[in-house]
C-alpha cells in the first residue's frame, strides 16, 4: 500500500530525506511539478497537449491528506476519492468496543449521516511561487552549518508568516532539488471532513499482508469522504469526471498526487548509509512493533480492534522496507549508480563552471557518518521512539508549544511557527479515543526498547526509568496522566508556558526531562541536513547541467504529475495481463478455501450471482509513483478518472532509487469496478450516481 | 511453554553458558542432583524420607530427549510421557501436504500403528561419577586460555572414548558448578522411537501466545511416544506408577527433570552483559524470524503447516525473552544481587584461604566485553544464524565432519569426538521432509541478516553474496544444493574428507567458504568459555565456603530433582486457585466467542457432553524449573504421576536468575485430566488402561 500515514512517521527518522533527483529519463520516468510538466515529452510520445487550462484543473481537483496519501474532487459537492487505507486512520477513531467500521465497512446514506471525522485536514494547492533567491540570501556564506540551518528556518517561517496573514491561506515554504529551489505554496484548507463511504477491509486490502505489493490483485482500496463549509457540503466546482469506459492496452494515463518521498539521486554514501544503517535499524523496529501489535492483538477481539490501523500500518512498512532493503543489496542498482557518479564528478573535475561541486560527494559521505552515530538517539529521543505513546506525543507538543511560542516567529521550530500553529492545535485537541492498556503496552515496550538501545545505566535511561522497570513505569506514567483527555490538553495549550512549566502531570513531566536531549540530537541532525542539503544543491546542479530539462526533484509529498501507459508485464517467464476482473477475485478466494487472507466479505459472497463478474476491478500501468501517492486519481486525456491508485508491485518498490519499468507497475482499481461494486454490492446507487454526475447529493436527504 | 528444542538453538549463542549457583535458599528453592538431594530439608520441611531406593527408582524411570525436553517412563512396555510441545517436532516432520498430526492429532489404535520418528534420540541416566580431578589436572597452570580450553576438551573427549568403549554406554562428561565439578554420565540410549498418541495442537496449546507463560490455564500439554528395541516394546521395569487420586492444597510434589540453563550464580557484570547486549540481540532476531514466519504462514494452510513448529518455537521463545529482560530491568534483581555480590567480595578479601577468587568478578567482567564484540560474528558465522536453512546444517555437519574425523579423537571439536558421533550421524541422515521454497524464504531473510550486521561490504559477506542479491544468491543455492537428499547426504559422509573436498554442491562450497572464520571466532568464544569457567570455579569456592550445602549448580539439561508444594497465588490483589478444571475451559471459550487462539477443537466442542467437568486439568505448583524442564513428571512421595510440566507463569520467568516462590509458579498438566480426556474426548482406553496398569500394550495389536 502506497501511503505515507501514521506508520509512515518512523521512517521519517530513518529514511533520508535530503536527496533530490536526476538520472537518464526511462520511459515515462518523472514525478513533475504542475509548474515544469515535460510537454514535448508527451506530445512527442503520447500526442497529448497539456494544455494549461488542463493542467491548472488537475491540480485544482488534487487534494492532499495532512495524515499521508493523496485524493481528488470527484463532485461539484464535496466529495473526495482516496484509499481506505488512507482513510484507515479516521475509521479507526470512529470505532469503539462492539462497533468497528474500519473492519466492516461505513456507508452514509443521508447526507446526515456523513460522519465527521477529527483531527483530519485536506489540503488543496491554489499556486506556487519561487522564493529560491530570498531563501539562499538568508544564508549568509561561511555560516556553519547550525547557524546556517538556523537561518534558513527563519527566513522559511517569516515568508510563510507574511503568507498567510495576506492571503488567509495555509503557507509552506517547500524545498525541490533539496535546496536547488524553494517554493512558496499556498493552500485552500478544510477542516469539516466527513466520511461518506468506506468497504470492508477484508475487500479493500483483500489478500492481506500476502498481496501486499503483488500483482495481480483484487482489491476495492477505495473510500470516499466530503468536505463541507458552513455545516454544507462545499462547493468544488473543479471535480474530475467519471469514465465509464473500459481501459485499453497501452492507453495513456496520468496520476496527479503527492509522492511522499524518493532518493533518486542519493549518491553511493547516501545509499550505502540507508543499506547498512536506515533500513535495516528500520526494520528491526518495526518487526518489534509488528510482535508487540501481533500479541497484543490476539488477546481479544477488542485488542484487535483497537491495534488494527497501527497493525496494518506497521506491515505494511515492514513490506515496503523489505522491498526498499532488497533493492539497495542488488548488484544492479550499484553498477548503474556507479556510472552515474562517475559521469557527475568527471564533469565536476572538468568544467570549470563546476569545480565549486567538486567536494560535493565527500561533503555527503563525511556528514553520513556523523548521521550514522547520531541516528539512534534521535529516533528514540526526537522521533519518540523510546516513548511510543499518543499521550507522551500529547506531551511532547505541548511542552514544546509552550516554550516555542515566546519565541519570535521566525525562531520557532518549523512544526510551531505561526503558519502551522492552528493545525497543529486541531490536531492536538481532536477528541479520539485512546486505550490506556494499549497505550500501556507501546510504552513498555518501547521504555525496555530505550534502555536496550541507550544502555540501561545510561544517565537519562535511568532518569526516564526512575528506579522502576520498564512495566512499572509505563503502568505509573499512564494510570497518572491526564492527557487522555482533549479538555486537559486544551487547557494546558491554552495556559501557555506557565501552565506547562506548572504541571505536575507525569507525562509532561518526563516530555520536560527528555526534551533537552532531544532538541540537542535534532540539533544535531538538522545541522547535518543543511550540510547535505547545500551538498546535494551542488550535484544537482552538476546533473542540471548534464541532463538539462529531463531532470525533475525527487519527492517531497508535494503535488506531482505523473503519467505512462496502462501495460502487463512478464515476471519470471510468465506474461501477467494488465488488468484482473471479479471473477479472478471469487477463483483465488476459492483456492484458498476462502479462509485468512483470502477470506470474502459476506456481503461480497452473497453479491457474486449480481455482479458482473467480467468487469475489470484493478490495474497496473508504467505511471511513475511512490508511497504518499495513495488516493491519487488515475485519469485520462480528457483528465477523466478511469482509476484509483493504491499500491505498486514488488519491483516498483525499487523506484526509491530508480524508476525501471520492466517489470515495476503501479497498480490501481479500475473506476468501472467502483461503480459495479457500488451499486451491486453495496447498494450505494446514490453514491454511484453522484460519481457519475447523475444525481446531486443534496437531494440525499 | 518450557522446552529447549529447536529454537532454544539460537538462545545458546547468546545467553551465557557459564553461570553457576549459590544465593541464599529461598522457600524450596534448588535445582537438586539425584547424588545429592537435601535430605534434611526435605524431612524437616516436609518430613520426606528420601531414600536412595526411591530416588534411584525416579532416576531410572526419567527421561531425556536429545531434541531439548524431559520425559518419564509410564509404564513396564516403554511407554514414555512428554509434552506435546516436546513432540512436535516429530509430529511436524510426520505431516505432509494434506496431512496434518501436528495441528489435528495422532492415536495409534494398534502398535503397528506407532510412528517411527526419524532422527530422535532418548537418554536414560544410568550412572553419574566424578572425574574433577582428572579434568582439572589435564590444564596445567599458567596455560593461555585457549591452550587451556583445547587441553579441557581433549581430556573430556579421551574420558568419553573410554568409557563408550568400555560399557558401550552413551558417555558424556558434564560440566557442574561451571568448572567446580566434572562428572562422567553414563547414558542407556532408545533410538526407536515411536509416536504412540498426540492431541491437537489447538488443545496442546490452548490459549495461544496470549495464554502462554501464563495462568490459569487449559492445556492438555501431553503427547506418548513408545520406546522399541529389537522391533519391539522396550521392557523398563522402572517406570512411574499413576495416581488417581486429586491433588490436594500445599501437598508435597516432585519435578524429575532436565531444567536447561540458569544464571543464578552470574555476576553483575554478567547480567549486565545479557541485559544489555545477549537479551536484546535475541530478542532482535526472534522479532525477526516471528515475522518471516507470520509472513509466510499467511500465504497459504500448507505454508502454515510446514512453518508451523519452527514458528511455534520462535514465539515460545520470544516471549520467554521478554519475561527474562523484564527480569533483568528490574530493580530489585538488581538489588538482591549487589548485595550478595559484595557479600561474596568481602569474603574473598577477607579469608586468606580465598584470596585467589579476588579478581574472579574483574576477570569475567573483561571476559564480558570481549564476548560482546564477537557474539555477532559468533551467532552469524557459527550459530548459524547468518545461513539460516536446514541445507546450510547439513553442510556444516558434512563439511566440519570430513575434517574433523582426521584428527585425533582427543583433538576433536566436541560434537564430533567418537562419543558423539553415532547420534550426529543418524540425525544427519534421518530422512525429513525439507521443503525449497520454505528454505529459499528463510535463507533469503537470514543473508540480509548477515549483510545488515556484518555490513555489506565486509569480504566474507561479499564472497557469500558472490555478487548477487540475498534472495538470487538463496535461489541460486537452493536449487542448486542436493543435500536435501538423505542418500546424498549419507554418500558424503561415508565419502569423508575427500569426497567433501572435492563436492562441487553449492552449499558445501559455501560452508567451506565460512569454515575458517566461524572457526576462528569459536576459538575466541571458547576461550573465554574457559576464562569464566575458571572465574566461576572461584566465585563458587567462595560461594561454598559460605553457604555450604544449601548450593546446587545452575541448570546445564542435566538431570535434576526439584520439590515443592501445590499452591495457588495471589496477583495484583487477586487470588488464583492452585487448579483449574474442564469446566473452566468451556467458559474462557465462550468468553472469547470460540475464536483464534481460543477455538476449541471440534471434537471437544463435542466432548462436552461426556466430559466429567469438574475433573482437574491445570495446576500450579512451587516447584523450581526452567525451560527444558518441558515433560517432566509431577510426582508425589509415593513416586506416582500426578502431573506433567509444561510452563511457568511469567513471574517464573526470573526464574533464570533468581527463584522467588511469592508469585511465581510451575504450571502442570493434572494426572486425572489427562485420564478423563484420554477416555472421553479421544476414545484413548487402551492407552488410559496401559497407564492405570489396567491392561499390557502388547495385547493392542
């Protein structure tokens, strides 16, 4: 599954995030900027003319989810399409004990009963304007690297500040080519998001953890949510419109989404610090966290309920990092690197233009190292992965908030400066559930996983500790907080400072005793991302200068176009067709006995004498993605849906580092499978004529 | 659940070998040896005559399997009792596509329907003598410690040959007091053996990983295999007598046994050691396997059948680790041991005749810190965790065997001195079933493994890789290997040196290739085996001078008498009655709607009718274990079966470094549950009867 959601926060830790891009253009390789689309690329190829009235209703209809994963406007009211999984989260919160819409599925079937969900905001991107200049003229030359991180975060707060107090919309300062650019983007926000329709997850991750990442698939990865202004459904008159037509072989398609993030253009020192640190300290923590989530959830019905979406999220990194691991040990992607970095530094050597790039790779190497000895502490520490509770999470930010906020704006920490201030309110004072037992046993869990990594007789391990074990502690820390409740947060965010400094809560208590440490390794770390960032800023320009106009950033959860054609594949001599229908569905169910993984809905068992069982119900094509593409609509020249991305193939897993379109497909659900299942399956005739522009949801009282 | 088997395979590398006894008796506490039980404490304390009779009797009736588990002889025609996670092994290499014994049970009605298992051995105790001196002397002071290592081995291999040639008895010289003692063990051997009757796993296991190492509990943990000599029933005169009557509240009870390994000697240092690099590196790769094997499992009923005992055992032992890390992070541990270590300190500086056990503590603390920069290579390379497939192990064996068999047998490693070598050799070429893509699976995981600790580019790992991929380079040596034939594996072997030298087979190739530096590391590793063996020598002089009598040594899976009294617990101001009954079980079924790790097998869902409910069928006992101890009999004065050892709860988890009998508990199978179930769930009368010693196996034709 190709999301960036809550699992998705401990790779951040893990994972660089400081490569940019180039490399030779393979087919129809390139994650591109609404505002640099490769038009002779496609007009060449394809015969297409991305034409700017096009293109600006695309990216008008796009819109991205502040938890991970992309969706679209699919209505003039309101609704958005994404992935179940990516609107996992939501249903996850809306669950209790004895009702659980994540496992069996949501369908409003008034607008009145359109659930609201907390703490969750989409964002649409209005327009983007290049800042490069004012940001790189904040840094002055000669600075060091922690000053010149501070530098730059200022000037990034300040321009986001002067934004949004003019526009009134959501500011971001991005970072393209990793400092090679740096665009302002302004966004339309809604906050009142409601869902409309969700299918079983059976359905929607039918084949479970086996399927992940495999192809063929059968999946109904689909949600549906709305958003609404003044208690309404919003009005979006910039919606993509539903084909009804059947996808043809070789078919040219486009994905407009938000790829989380790619290292295509890390150097060898970049990858081998990912193959021999990031990924596999990675994965040992998230086979911890698949262990601890796996017993945990065995224990009743209800454990289950409550660790599902952690569970799913926690596999389904575990998949993709296995993927990612296994691409970084093949002798391939090294011979193909290592060419590419000779070609960059020859030219470095020889161009006199570009001899200020020369040290650029030794710069990188030195700073990975220093990365290497850090990254421990700073997953554990700032990453929280030594804490691992909402209510230590709870903490954390509140204590920042407090402090941060007598700072001027331009000194903050990124996540509290004025233009994400009121996000980051929502977000804290969202009223979801939280499970003490459950939360108990992530913290002791990961307390014992502190002191394993830290050393338990390491001074703040011990402080952390208090004289108690692991479980004693966790038990004390979560029977004595009050942060479970969003009132007390509210009043703690609200008293400022002196409120923080102030309580006597546990958990704030120790978030107060972890965060010098913690700000210090961050410290640390972003000093080091400035380091590579001005690094990767000089190859970038060496592979400017080399490959010119083919060349676009790598991914930065920021808004992408994407496109290829829909195409089978050959995998170890066997030819697979590029799309599946139902009846493949109900024949691998039968295979299988119909059981675990492979086990059907009973509404889906039931269904099959309706259902036109030679409908197609999913995809791949060659479309260039990557997780956070999640939700993207897969449309067509008439910038039509015909699709819903929601995964990509065990070779796309590869596409981290380098797009290869043998054998690497992104896959999708196929838009006539949405409609057939809708209306034979679910009875959501409404639903589906909606999609279809057939009837108006304000009619559905 | 208490075995050693398979997957205690991985602890052995990790946790420390090398700990002895002492610490102040705690209740009845002590692991005891049959040639020195403590007749006084057991008549003053419980006013038992143990008479040399009666503990021969126990002695001879007590069994141990070479797989890890404890047994006893249950009746006059071979009839041996364990558990049924002792067999399961056996009854996983039994199961084929289609069929299942493991999970679905197995009763042979007739004796010529008793299962010969392949590659299984049972050891009888016959004689134990002390040959300390003779050991000792062979290390002549002022010897390096691998010199002094290699003489150990040498003489302990010499005494060995002697003894087998002399009275054709398995021999085998154990180490005691970790260097204090050395007895020569004189052993009856039964390789016929045959599975006579095992339930389903479902009800062997009930309640799962969430249920184990806990209480109350519901499991019919047993399983009967029938020992054979000549083609037929072995005649064992010595064999425990059953009861019929119900335990009753603090009655006096038995373990005869082979507890496996406990740290209660170790020093801090040590503790230190295992809690902050042997635990947590166990734990790392268990979390690792247990996905690799959830993984797998899922992808289909026959994957889950044959990764089914393996998986088992991981969890088993994950879970046990988790138990012994919370142990080792516990501040009263902690406690206890610094204030007995310096009381052994004081003593050491004190008494003139111990003044040469003062820089005992000093020098395994430094012996600690070599070990921990090696046991990563040590558990790759030699433990094998690094190429981790049966084919690896068979190469391993072949290769080391060819060697090792053209060296003087004193000079031998010891699993290939001449004692050993008859039981290496049949289990080397039993005639398992072994499954290539399983292998691929697993040796694709642990060559990732083995470039993410050593580092990709370490030159062992890139000459295992061979440039390839870790899942090409698995394919490339599990299609290429024969070894999964028995008959080749026997060719070779008969073949010796030469025919291995000149084996093209891949995986030979490759165990040659990691031969030398396993070797080397060994050596390393054994060398400071020798140094703690020394040191420990010294800690427990001193530990003797104080405490006399009252010490036992650490558990090494030698045979061992425990006692203590049947006793319920009180937890967390809730009282747990000593026992549980049938009745119980029904209602934590229903509480659970009958589902995953608490679905009751279809026949007892039907048995409920039939089943007496009142019957006893758990019960926990003060009696001190550890794993190993798994199939080990309960017994009363009168030395009949009233239970069957299958599990501590988690507060005996500590166990390993500290008994404490305020919580913690042995968890048994009851003799009359096993009766009642035999008879009415599984129609076992025949086999119920041999028990009672109601009626000959030899008339069940």
């Amino acid at each position: 599954m190709h999301c960036g959601c809550r699992a998705g926060l401990f790779l951040a830790a893990v994972l660089a995030l400081w490569a940019l891009k180039p490399a030779a253009v393979f087919g129809d390789e390139g994650l591109w900027l609404f505002n640099n689309v490769p038009k002779e690329q496609l007009k060449k190829n394809h015969n297409f003319d991305a034409e700017q009235k096009w293109l600006d209703h695309v990216q008008l209809s796009s819109v991205r989810f502040n938890s991970g994963g992309s969706g679209s406007f699919v209505s003039a009211e309101g609704l958005v399409m994404t992935n179940h999984h990516v609107a996992a989260d939501s249903l996850q919160k809306m669950g209790k004990e004895g009702y659980n819409p994540y496992r069996d599925g949501f369908h409003a079937k008034r607008l009145a009963d359109e659930h609201k969900c907390e703490g969750i905001e989409l964002n649409v991107l209005i327009n983007m304007t290049d800042v490069t200049k004012r940001v790189n003229e904040a840094v002055k030359p000669g600075t060091t690297p922690e000053d010149a991180a501070k530098a730059r975060r200022a000037v990034m707060n300040t321009i986001e500040k002067e934004s949004t107090d003019k526009t009134k919309l959501k500011s971001q300062v991005v970072t393209l080519f990793q400092g090679g650019a740096y665009h302002l983007y302004r966004f339309k926000k809604y906050t009142d998001v409601r869902l409309v329709f969700a299918p079983e997850q059976q359905i929607a991750f039918y084949g479970g953890d086996p399927d992940n990442f495999e192809y063929p698939r059968y999946d109904l990865d689909a949600a549906f949510f709305r958003v609404y202004e003044g208690g309404k459904p919003a009005k979006t008159p910039h919606y993509l419109k539903w084909s009804t037509k059947n996808l043809t072989d070789n078919e040219l398609v486009f994905v407009s989404g938000h790829p989380g993030r790619t290292n295509r253009l890390a150097t060898l020192a970049d990858l081998a610090y990912q193959r021999d640190v990031g990924f596999p300290s990675m994965l040992q923590r998230l086979n911890r966290l698949e262990v601890l989530l796996a017993t945990y959830s065995d224990r009743s019905e209800e454990n289950a309920r409550q660790a599902k979406e952690l569970f799913f999220g926690v596999q389904n990194s575990r998949k993709a990092r296995i993927g990612g691991l296994a691409a970084l040990l093949s002798p391939e992607l090294w011979a193909f690197k290592s060419k590419e970095e000779a070609r960059f530094k020859k030219a470095a050597e020889e161009r006199e233009e570009l001899k200020g790039a020369k040290s650029a790779w030794q710069r990188i190497a030195a700073s990975q190292k220093v990365r290497a000895s850090n990254i421990k502490k700073y997953t554990l520490l700032e990453r929280r992965a030594g804490a691992f509770t909402e209510y230590f999470g709870f903490a954390r930010t509140l204590v920042r908030a407090g402090e941060e906020r007598t700072k001027a704006n331009k000194d903050r920490l990124r996540e509290y400066s004025d233009a994400n201030l009121e996000s980051l309110q929502e977000d804290l004072v969202a009223d979801n559930p939280i499970y003490p037992a459950y939360e108990t046993a992530l913290l002791t869990d990961s307390l014992t996983y502190l002191a394993g990594e830290l050393g338990s007789t390491d001074p703040l391990v011990r402080k952390v500790l208090a004289g108690k074990s692991p479980r004693a502690r966790a038990r004390e820390l979560v029977n004595g907080t009050k942060l479970g409740d969003a009132k007390v947060r509210k009043a703690l965010y609200e008293g400022g400072k002196k409120a923080i400094d102030e309580s006597t809560d546990p958990m704030i208590v120790l978030a107060r005793l972890i965060d010098p440490e913690a700000r210090a390794v961050r410290r640390i770390i972003e000093a080091e991302d400035e380091v590579t960032r001005q690094a990767y800023g000089d190859v970038a320009r060496v592979q400017f200068a080399l490959d010119g106009a083919r060349t676009y950033p790598d991914a930065t959860f920021t808004l992408r176009l994407s496109f290829g054609t829909v195409k089978g594949y050959e995998e170890e001599g066997k030819k697979i067709p590029f799309q599946t229908d139902f009846a493949g569905m109900y024949k691998r169910s039968a295979a299988h006995k119909n059981k675990g993984a492979f086990e059907l809905p009973k509404r889906w068992l039931e269904a099959k004498k309706d259902l036109d069982l030679k409908v197609p119900f999913n995809f791949v094509c060659t479309v260039d993605i990557i997780g956070g593409n999640s939700g993207s609509p897969v449309i067509n020249r008439d910038a039509e849906v015909v699709g819903l991305i929601f995964d990509g193939n065990i070779q796309s897993l590869a596409w981290d580092f380098r797009y290869d379109d043998k054998e690497g497909r992104s896959v999708a659900v196929a838009a006539t499978g949405i409609i057939e299942a809708l209306r034979k399956v679910y009875k959501a005739n409404d639903l589906a004529d909606e999609l279809l522009g057939k009837k108006a949801a304000v009619s559905r009282r």
